[in-house]
C-alpha cells in the first residue's frame, strides 16, 4: 500500500548518499520484486538481485553427536537464520521453494522438522538418527547444488555389526528384604551396550542401536524382543518404588526365563539359595520321611511332602493344588511332623485354617499319621469360651481352627507368634475384598501355604489373592494385575500372557491330577441323565419361564445393582427344574418329574447292593427326596449344614448298612472321604464345575476300590440344560490357566445371563 500511494500521487523519494549501501542491500531486492526498476537517465548502474541459496552447517562435537544450523543466503554479505521472520531484502516465496526441493533423505528424517513441518533451523541429534543423517542426508545434501554444505569436524565412522549378543544378569540383594536388584549387562562385538539407552529403544519400537564408537546392531532379534518383554514385566509387577529393575524372590520363573538369553555373572547368597533352587524345587530328591509319621506316603505324595519341605526350608510360600482325594492333609502333614521332629515348632506352632466340617477330620488325621505332635483344635470364640486364645494354645505345635473363628477373633490370632499358616480349602479366601482374606494376609508368618483343589474358582484374580498371600510380590497389586493380566486373558483372550501366567504360577504350585499320578484309582464314569418333565410339570415351568424371563432381561443391563433380583428369578427356575412344590406349597399335587427319574434309578442301583451318595444345593428337594425313600422302606442317612452331630452321621453311613447318603453339596463340599459309595447321584446341576467335582469326589478319591458310577439328572428343555451349556464355557479359560483341566467357573455376567434365558 505505501508503494501504490507513492506512485500514485508521483512523489520522489531521496535517499542520502550515506544509506546508498544500505538502501541496495535491503530494500532494493523487494522494491525490484514489487515494480521495474530503472535508472531513468542512465546516472546509475542498478546491481542484479542475488537470488537466496540455502546453507547448512553441520558439526562434529566428538560425542557421536551431530548438530545442524540451517540459513539463508542472498550473496556473501546476507545471512538470515533459517528461523527468523522475512523481512525487507528476502524472497519468502523462493525460500519455500528451496525448502520444498531439498533432497528426500532430508523430508524423511523427522528430527529435522518441527511439529508444524517447517524445516528446523537447529538440531542436536544422537544415536541412530545420527548415523542416518550422516550417512543418507549428509551424502544428499553435498550432491545438491543449492545447497551450500560447511563440515566441521571428522564425521563418525559407522559400521554395522551382526554378532550375536552377549546378555549376562547379575542378582544383588535390596534393601526390601523380598527384593533383588536386577543387573543387565548386554555386549554387541566385544563392546558394553548401556541398558538403560537398549530398554528405552526397544521400548520405543526402534530396530537400530548405536553405539559412541560408532557400531550399530538390528533390534530386530528374539534376544532382544525377548528381553524387551521380561523386562517391561518385571518392571510393571514391581510394587517397590524406583527407577531400576527389582525381582520378588517368588518370580522365580521370570528369572528362569533371563537364564534362557544369558548367563549369570553375579549373584547373592540368599539369590542361589532361595529363588534360583525354587526352579529346580519340583524335581528335587524329598528329604527322608520323619520318624513319627505313621503313614506310608505313595509316590507323588513323597514328590508332594519335598516341595513342601523345600518351600519350608527356604522360607517360601506355595499353593499345593492336588486334586481333590489326592491327600493334601496327609502331604502337610508329613512336612509338620518333619518340622516338629527337627524341632522348629517348639517356640511357635502352625496355624491350619480350615472350614467348620473339616476341622475335625485334621485333628483325627493328625492323631492318626503324626500321633507325636501336639494338635490344638480351637471351635469356639474367646468370648464363648471364657479363656484368652494364648492359653489354649500354649504348648501347641499344630492349632486348627474354622475360618469363621479366625476372622472373628482376627486380632487374638494375629498377637500370637506363629512359625506357619496353613490355609486348607484355600479357595475360602479367593476375595480379596473379604475379611477373611485380609487375616490371613496380616497374619505375621515365615511361611504361608495354600491347600486347594480349585485354585481358581471365579477369575484369575482368584490365583492373585492365593499368591498376595503365600507369595507377596509375586504379582503386583489388584489394579495392576488385572491391567497386565486379567483383562488380556479374561477379555481378550490373549494367548501370550496366559502363557507368561502359567510361567509365572509354575514354581510356587504343585498340581497333580488323579489322571496323572493315581493310576491304581478305578476308573470313574460319568453319565447325564435327561430327565423330561411331565405334562403338568412342563406347564408349570414354562408358565413361570415366561414371567420371569420378561423381568431379568429388563435388569440384566444394571447386573451390579439387580443382582440379587436376577438370581431369585434363576433359583426360582432351578426349583421348577426340580419340583413345583418348592415353589409353591400348592403345586403339592403335581409329581416331580426329576424325584420319579431319581427313584427309578436308585431300586435298581440299591437292589443290585451298590452304596449311593445323594447331592442337591436344595435341603427342601433333599427332604421331600427323604421321605419317598423312607416311604419305600429304603434306609438313608442325612446330612446338612444345620446337622449338628455331623462325624455321627458320616460315622453312621460308612459303618451302617444305610445304602443311600443324602448330602447338601454345600454341607459335603469339603472333609468327606467315603470311598464306601461308588455310585454318585448330582440332583441338580451348577455352572460352578467346582462344587459338583468336589461332590463327586468324596467318593472317587485314594482307597477306592470300586468303579465309581456318576450320574447327573437334568431336566430337558428348562434352565438346567443351559446350565450345563455356560459350566462348559466356563470351565475353559481356567483349564488354559492352570493346564490340566483346573475346576473353575467364572462370575455371571450379563451375556451370561441372556443365555440362560435364550
């Protein structure tokens, strides 16, 4: 606008002769871009206009880093940082156009430009992207012509290497007790690769490294991917503060995995003793059998008793996941009546856990095969008894008592000095959120196991609140474990990280399958029974389906707050399933289809001398059930959680002549051994695999002698068949999980609760 006004009005600007120079250098270029330029009577020589020519300085510090400064030129005199806004004197336009013409390698180094893909007028770079501009850009830039290119310094010497790395570990004891400090050393052709500058490429995705000296090496190799993940594993499951690489002393299979990529250079005492010999724990030869035990142990409980002692010796928890009648009890306790005999018990006892029905059958095993060590069954709270827990259990070497007693007098047991807790039916404590988890974490003891059959029950975070327990710092804490582990299994079914799982548990649980170690066991043969309803029954069922399918597929999208609702709709139909008449007394006249099937199988069962236990979750079923046989003139012993003399009734029916046990499953559930039935009887199907196999196993467990028969009744067309459809998709995950066929069924979710419905 300033120019048009002055040609406008024709007005004539002097310039002094002192600014001549300066007017020339800086002014005229733009005006020349602008309008013609003459000299209008030939009195001056008016000078060309000296087009702009990029310039690149590039240094050589002499750290293997290189720095870059970008300008423009107009002649010799005119030099503007590449970054400094155009101004009089400069051709904007023709810049841009150099900038966009420079030679590729340039554009693809993205360190050269800035977020908004301008063309930065200083760089520093290092590492790869150093190598790439010296050995791509630089060669590029020199052939182009213009580009004016200034070198200071000697540029490095690349040269690519394809040795083989060399990774060696060294494990040097914390300050957290439970805790070593993991060493990396990693050397590429005889030269020290410094790990933290490796993890943060290979966290990065990066395929090159390299070094100062100027050697660069491919990313691209499975050392180095496998390293990448152990690594990030290690450092995403340590709870313990700080910046460096820390193991727990119970990841022993992580560490098993860093010897797979190297070797060990260094490592502490208590590494080699504790965590390195847990490897080879499994296999280790069992110290001999202590003199006082009065058993002769079969050859995997041999196995079973020196992985324990192992764990014992070394101060190490674990989880001994047995199948159920394998002889877990028995397992500990030859390791208890070890510890006693050498004795490690004589300041302060072991502590066993167990549920109410169990209690006793530990304190008679334990009279039985280690009649020397003095056990201590607690049944009753300090305020029932009158007397503080201290003096009941003064001079005890093994105290057992119910998990209800132990959470409720938490703080008494937690006073006492205890040399170990033992945690039978260890699936009591699966929810970390309960109380009774929270005990049995607190409680102060060296060495913590677990007994279960069902290590996983609900979820993997099931094998998380074992783990927090016998092995803190196993796993990190609950947020963290479901975001590494849980979600990618559970949800994406991730097929790596259930095999990292696997890895990890592997040291610190011992599973043994009848299948596997039992072969003297007889055979068990399992059968489905479908049962159809009757006419009237059948009505009545799809009557009350109707209506309740209607209000559950309403709730079912909130399952957290209609939880309760939708399950009152699901056992309202699983009673239908069994009999009208637990619904409503005035279905009393119509005959259970699932009674009458029952009955027609057991005569010819009981007629042909076969002792037969009876399952259902439904005491009223089991009831009605009762006095059909006692109408028959069959005789029958009865057991439920409210049976009070319950060793009796146990007592009764494996020393009677009672063919036939009815049993609650949630009262038979645990601490039965009744190898004298083999023909098993489950009323009413679950989708908790768990709690059928541990029924089932009362009787198919060491010391039977005879086939054992199973039969399952399920009732065609009606929610049961579902039932049995969802315990199927259930139980896949948790067998992936533990690798053996592990019983386990997850929570219902609300896809779950559709299908039941479908």
């Amino acid at each position: 606008p300033v120019l048009a006004g002055l040609v406008a009005r024709g007005e004539a600007i002097g310039i002094p002769a002192g600014d001549v120079d300066r007017f020339l250098r800086d002014w005229y270029p733009g005006l020349r871009q602008a309008v013609p330029v003459i000299s209008a009577d030939g009195s001056m020589e008016l000078p060309e206009v000296v087009p702009p020519r990029l310039a690149v300085e590039v240094r050589y510090p002499g750290d293997a880093t290189v720095c870059l400064s970008w300008s423009v030129r107009y002649g010799p005199d005119r030099v503007f940082a590449l970054d400094t806004a155009p101004g009089p004197g400069r051709d904007a336009a023709a810049e841009q156009q150099l900038v966009e013409a420079l030679p590729g390698p340039v554009g693809g180094l993205p360190e050269l430009w800035t977020a908004e893909r301008r063309l930065a007028a200083t760089v520093e770079l290092t590492g790869t992207e150093a190598m790439d501009l010296t050995t791509e850009v630089l060669p590029a830039l020199h052939a182009d012509p213009d580009v004016d290119v200034t070198v200071v310094g000697t540029p490095t010497a690349y040269r690519h290497t394809t040795s083989a790395p060399q990774i060696s570990f060294t494990a040097r004891d914390s300050r957290e007790s439970d805790w070593f400090d993991l060493g990396v050393s990693v050397t590429m052709d005889g030269q020290h690769v410094p790990f933290a500058t490796l993890f943060q490429a290979l966290a990065a995705g990066r395929t090159r490294l390299v070094l100062l000296s100027g050697t660069y090496f491919s990313l691209q190799r499975p050392e180095f991917e496998q390293l990448r993940l152990l690594i990030e594993e290690a450092r995403a499951l340590q709870d313990v503060p700080g910046d460096g690489v820390k193991v727990s002393r119970f990841q022993a299979g992580l560490w098993e995995q860093l010897l797979g990529l190297g070797v060990v250079e260094e490592q502490s005492e208590r590494w080699t003793r504790e965590v390195r010999g847990l490897i080879d724990a499994e296999h280790a030869e069992p110290p001999p059998l202590p003199a006082g035990l009065t058993a002769e142990l079969r050859p995997y409980q041999r196995e079973g008793y020196g992985w324990l002692s192992f764990l014992w010796d070394h101060r190490l928890g674990g989880v001994l996941a047995d199948d159920m009648g394998l002889g877990k009890t028995l397992q500990t306790l030859a390791l208890l009546c070890r510890a006693h005999e050498a004795g490690e018990l004589d300041d302060a006892p072991v502590l066993v856990v167990a549920p109410t029905s169990v209690v006793s059958t530990w304190a008679r095993e334990a009279a039985r095969f280690a009649p020397g060590m003095r056990v201590v069954t607690v049944a009753e709270t300090e305020r029932k008894r009158g007397t503080r827990l201290a003096r009941e259990v003064t001079g005890a070497h093994v105290v057992v008592t119910s998990y209800a007693l132990f959470r409720i007098d938490s703080e008494a047991w937690a006073g006492l000095p205890w040399r170990g807790l033992v945690l039978d039916e260890a699936q009591f404590v699966k929810n970390h959120q309960a109380r009774t988890y929270q005990c049995a974490r607190q409680l102060r003891a060296p060495v913590k196991f677990a007994l279960t059959g069902t290590p996983l029950e609900n979820s993997v975070m099931d094998l998380w609140a074992l783990m927090s327990i016998v092995a803190p710092g196993l796993f990190p804490d609950p947020e963290r474990f479901t975001e590494f582990y849980r979600v990618p299994i559970e949800r994406d079914g991730d097929a790596e990280k259930l095999a990292v799982l696997r890895r990890r548990i592997r040291p610190l649980m011992l599973r043994r399958t009848k299948e596997l170690v039992a072969a003297e066991l007889p055979p068990k043969q399992e059968q489905v029974l479908e049962v159809v309803l009757n006419p009237r029954h059948e009505k009545l069922y799809q009557t009350h389906l109707q209506r309740e399918r209607s209000k559950v597929l309403g709730l079912v999208e909130d399952m957290s707050k209609n939880r309760m609702t939708i399950f009152r709709s699901l056992t309202l139909l699983r009673q239908l399933s069994l009999d009208p008449a637990l619904v409503d007394p005035a279905y009393a006249d119509v005959r259970s289809s699932k009674a009458d099937a029952f009955l027609e199988q057991l005569r010819e069962v009981v007629a042909e001398g076969h002792r037969v236990l009876v399952f259902s979750q439904f005491t009223r079923f089991l009831g009605s059930i009762r006095d059909r046989l006692t109408a028959e003139g069959v005789d029958w012993v009865y057991l439920d959680g409210r049976t009070r003399d319950r060793d009796a009734r146990i007592e009764e029916f494996r020393t009677g002549t009672a063919p036939v046990f009815l049993i609650s499953l949630k009262a038979g559930g645990f601490g039965l051994t009744l190898t004298e039935a083999d023909y098993v009887f489950v009323l009413d199907p679950w989708w908790n695999p768990a709690s059928e196999a541990q029924a089932v196993d009362r009787a198919h467990r060491i010391g039977q002698d005879k086939t054992v028969i199973v039969y399952r009744l399920v009732a065609a067309g009606t929610i049961e068949e579902k039932v049995m459809e969802l315990k199927a998709r259930k139980q896949a995950l948790f067998s992936r999980v533990v690798g053996d066929g592990a019983l386990a069924s997850g929570a219902l979710t609300a896809d779950d609760v559709r299908g039941l419905f479908s």
